[in-house]
C-alpha cells in the first residue's frame, strides 16, 4: 500500500491519490522522500523527489535504481503537450541516484483518469495513451533488452511470399509498413473467402520470431470462429523449417477463465476476456455460441472493466479482433 497519507485539498491533489492507486495496483510501493524503503518491493515509486531546483512528482526505481518518472497533472489536462516536462527529469539526477540508464528510459504523464507513456530509446519516441501504469516486473524485461519492440518492427525481414495470395502478400506488407511508421492501429480489410485469417497467422509469426512479441491475443465475437481461428493457427507451415505452429509455440483456445501463461498466441471470444477481466471465475459456454452484436446490437452505453492485476496492459503485445469476419482490425498492446 502507499506509505504516507496525502491531504486533498484540489484537483492535481486528487490526481496524486489516483496515481497512487493506481502504482499501488500494477505493484510499485508508493513512498515518500522522506522514508523511503528499496528494500520494501522492487519497484518504488517516490513522490516529489528532488532533480535539480524543481522535484519529479514521481521517481520510479527499480532494484534501486531509477528507471522513469511520473508527471501528475489535475484531471482535465490536455496531456500531449506534458511531456516536454517530464523530459526535464530524466537526466541530471543527483549523484547519489544510480540509473539504469541517462537519460531514464520510461516517461508518464497522468491526470489519474488518463495516462500517458514513453519509452526514450524507441526510434522517434512519443508519448502515447495507456489505460494504465506498467508493472516493475515488465520494465526490468524491457530495460535490460538490446532493442525496443518498435526498433525490431522497423527490421523485419522481407516477406516469404510462397504459398501467399497477391491480397494476402499486399496486406501483411502494408500492415509493416504501418507498424514500422509508428502507427499501432491498422485494419485489413479483404473479401470474404480471401484468406485474412490466414493473413494474420503469417503475421502473427513474424511478429513472434522477429519482432519477439511475448504474446498475441486474437478475440473473436463467437466460438465457432475462435474455432476456426485455432485450427488456421495449428495448421500453419512455417516459411522457414517448415514445422507447424504448435511445434515452435504454445497456442491457447481460451475455453476456461484462466490464461496458460506460456502461451505464444490466445484466441478468445471477446465475452470470456470480459469476463477474465472483471475477476469471474467462470463463463457460461453457451454465451459464446452468439454474437453480442446479435443480442444487443445497440448498447445504451460504453461498457468498462477495472483494472486486473492478474491480467495487466502489458498481457499482450499485439491484439487482433476479427468481430465482424469481413474485416481484421490489428492494434499493439500494452507495450507497442
């Protein structure tokens, strides 16, 4: 839990007692300058720690070391315009604070509502949108790796077209393209019967093997396409060695509320993820035989989850929904 208690007494105020939830819920042990503790948890974030004439709302230490900072802004603030702030504390610490790195490679701005994040060493960083904060454990995996998941998306190699349709072989290059540019969101979109799950199975291995992706989620609206999707993913050649997909990776058909972690690839009705997310133990397999689309096509409002430790945002590298099976929308995780 955090250490101290902060009086609330305004807006940014409020926002700190948010953020601290919200570090305290992705692992890190929120303490004050005054007494803190490294020995506490691995990862600690320390409120208005001192760089410089001005002081980081929060420092983010790893093993003792600092890995990142954390700008806290009142809610409402427009943050695409914070991170030049933030910027200010990743380097010119005191000499007494060991780093992983100058400048600290990690950046968040958060009003507590809405966040923010930046990795530093990705080719043309910027900061970008997050539901929530990354857990020490998966900054201690990202810090101490040669290159950024965004760096290998810009060196896949060139594409083996064997055994690939010309729309196949145009999408999967155009989706690279994307990717490599920076742009995490991209749709395919191809005629029925064309092939874009097999499409999708190609890049799901390239991702794997080359970009080094920790895993891929693949939802679907109803379990006969997660079916399908499953029998695609097993069935798939490899370019390379030739060898099937399960051969190289475990490959998960969610049929159960509980995730295999070693699992390369997950396909999942967007129902049992729901459900995962919102802590049940269980879903009833019958509401995965319809589309939801079909039940209730027009929700009265957005639907949310809560944060869920067991699955946090960095579960899944890249997600690929297939909901409406005329088009496939791919988008990165919590990490890309």
């Amino acid at each position: 839990m955090p250490k101290g208690v902060l009086v609330l007494s305004g807006p940014e105020d409020r926002a700190r007692r948010n953020i601290d939830s919200m570090l305290d819920a992705a692992g890190w042990s929120v303490q004050d300058l005054a007494e803190y503790d490294f020995g506490d948890s691995a990862g600690v974030a320390i409120r208005e720690f001192s760089v410089g004439r001005d002081a980081a709302d929060y420092l983010l230490f790893l093993d003792g070391k600092a890995v990142g900072v954390v700008e806290a802004k009142p809610e409402g603030t427009t943050l695409g315009g914070v991170s030049g702030q933030t910027l200010k504390y990743t380097t010119g610490l005191p000499s007494f604070v060991r780093c992983w790195a100058d400048p600290l490679p990690f950046c968040y701005e958060s009003t507590g509502v809405e966040t923010f994040f930046r990795d530093l060493r990705d080719p043309d960083s910027r900061s970008r949108r997050v539901c929530r904060f990354h857990r020490p454990e998966t900054l201690r995996e990202w810090v101490e790796e040669d290159s950024t998941l965004r760096m290998r998306l810009r060196e896949l190699p060139e594409l083996n077209t064997e055994g690939l349709r010309i729309c196949q072989v145009e999408a999967i290059t155009n989706l690279e393209r994307s990717l490599a540019e920076n742009r995490p969101r991209s749709l395919i979109q191809m005629a029925t019967g064309s092939g874009k799950t097999y499409t999708m199975v190609t890049e799901a291995y390239r991702l794997i093997k080359y970009a080094k992706a920790k895993r891929i989620l693949f939802l679907v609206d109803r379990n006969n396409l997660g079916k399908q999707a499953k029998g695609e993913f097993d069935g798939y050649r490899n370019p390379d060695d030739g060898r099937k997909l399960p051969e190289l990776y475990i490959i998960q058909h969610l049929r159960s509320n509980k995730l295999d972690k070693p699992a390369k690839i997950v396909v999942s009705t967007i129902q049992r993820m729901y459900s995962m997310l919102k802590g049940r133990d269980e879903l009833d397999d019958d509401i995965e035989e319809v589309s939801q689309w079909e039940v209730e096509p027009k929700a009265e409002k957005e639907i949310l989850v809560e944060y869920n430790s067991d699955y946090p945002i960095e579960t899944f590298d890249f997600i690929i929904t297939d909901e409406c099976h005329r088009s496939i929308y791919i988008t990165c995780g919590g990490r890309c």
